[in-house]
C-alpha cells in the first residue's frame, strides 16, 4: 500500500510519518526546503512514569470482536478502557531543516510513503534533473536515515541546521549534528526555550 501525493505538505497533519517505536519523523516534502519534525520518545514534560495499564490486554480481544462485527462506534468507546494513567505532555525534539540551492521552479513531483516498505520519499525534476529523497527509520539500528540524490553529478548542494524548542545544546563535527539537551523535566509543563 502507497500513500502518494503530488504536492508538498502545507501543514504538520499533511505530512508523512515515518518511526520505529522510539524515534519518528513527520516529512514535509518541500522542494526548496524540506521541513522534517523529529522526536524521540523518552521527551515528556514531568518525570518518568509506567504508563501500562495492566488490564489492557483482557479489553482487546473485546475490541477486536466489536471490529469484526463493525460496530466502530463501541469498540473506540472500550478503547479508553486500555488507557494507561494521565500522562506528562509529549514534547518535540525539533526539526531538521533542509535547503536546496536549485531553485524552486519544478515539474513531476511526487511525495510517497510506502507502508510495506516503511519508506517515504520525495522525486522531482528541476529542469533536466530528477531530485530524490529517501527516508525510513531503523528499528535495530535506532537511526532515522536520509539519502539524497541528483541524477546529474555536481547538481546536489544543500545546507542542513537543526534546531530546538526545548534547552539545547548543537555539536556539529564533520557531517554530523548531535543535540544534547537538558532534562525536560526541569522546565515545567512549558517548552524549555534555547538560552
């Protein structure tokens, strides 16, 4: 199954998510910039806390059988039954912005998500040259991967930055970004904001 689209997304909800359980990225799927929302999932407001509610698993073979019977309706209301506790908020881990110095003037453009696959990727032409975006998440090697390509050589220029809402620090070494960030737990129920 493909999701595919023939224009960027405009906002977050029309972006395409990709993740592996512990980290996920929402993708944009701009031309000249590309706009990917990440987060991590140890990012809560507040303090760690178990969040498992022990009674879930007697409540889904209930679920699962109002599904089959397509009664919607009552198995999202057993849903909540599942729930674990009030947790913290979610907090973003920010976004990695993308720059493109090709210009914005495009045709064929396509945005793909590959649910079998689990691959999301953007291809358009500017001019005579076909542009590609791969992206996927790695669940045993817990990375997010992104692979750039320009059909022609020497077509492909691009400036990345990284950026936080929450306390940070950025480490650029050779081509790699690292954010080191604070506890967010010592900053409230609001966003932390770069000092």
């Amino acid at each position: 199954m493909k999701l595919q689209y023939d224009k960027p997304a405009s906002v977050w909800t029309e972006g395409l998510p990709i993740g592996n359980g512990r980290l996920g990225g929402m993708i944009f799927g701009g031309v000249e910039q590309e706009k990917i929302g990440v987060n991590e999932d140890t990012l809560w407001s507040g303090y760690p806390t178990d969040g498992n509610n022990p009674n879930a698993k007697e409540v889904l073979p209930k679920v699962r059988k109002l599904i089959q019977e397509r009664r919607y309706q009552e198995a999202d209301t057993l849903t909540r039954e599942m729930q674990g506790p009030y947790t913290q908020s979610y907090l973003p881990f920010g976004e990695l912005l993308l720059r493109f110095e090709h210009g914005g003037i495009h045709h064929s453009y396509k945005r793909t998500l590959d649910i079998e696959q689990a691959l999301h990727s953007v291809e358009y032409q500017v001019g005579n040259v076909t542009y590609k975006r791969e992206m996927f998440a790695s669940n045993p090697h817990q990375v997010i991967v992104l692979r750039l390509t320009a059909s022609v050589q020497g077509k492909l220029h691009v400036h990345a930055t990284l950026d936080s809402p929450l306390r940070h620090t950025l480490h650029v070494q050779g081509r790699s970004f690292r954010i080191i960030r604070y506890r967010s737990g010592t900053c409230g129920p609001q966003l932390c904001r770069k000092r």
